[in-house]
C-alpha cells in the first residue's frame, strides 16, 4: 500500500480565529473523518498543533512535489 499524501489548503478566511490562522497560507490538514461529518476540517494551525476549524475557511490545493517537501522542510 502507498503512502499517503496530506492535503494541502490554502486559508481563505480567518474570521474569529485571526491569531490561529493566517490568509493566504498553506496548511497540512490531517485526516479526521468524524471532523468531516461536522464540516470540519483539522489543521495544524500557528501554534504547531492541530486544531478543528469550519472547512469553509479553507481551500484544498495541488502542490507539486518538490514545493511540498519544501514547505514540510519549514513546518
């Protein structure tokens, strides 16, 4: 089995969490399915931890590879 890529998102709003989360940025969203169902999405936000926040804050994006393991190398 192949291991699995985390997605990526892009933060389109930060409406009541502008400490936690920064527009414009990337971020890695870890699977959490029962989040999901809330319509949730769970990033590790400016803390270093990870927190729930509404999906609609957020956008997935394709990142090519070699940007992402730079991005992950600065997480």
């Amino acid at each position: 089995m192949g291991k699995r890529t985390l997605p990526m998102l892009i933060c389109l709003g930060n409406e009541g969490y502008e400490t936690s989360l920064e527009l414009r940025k990337l971020y890695i969203a870890l699977e959490d399915e029962d989040a999901a169902k809330h319509k949730l999405v769970r990033v590790i936000d400016e803390s270093g931890e990870d927190y729930l926040y509404p999906s609609n804050l957020f956008s997935a994006i394709e990142v090519p590879p070699r940007i992402r393991r730079a991005i992950l190398q600065t997480a």
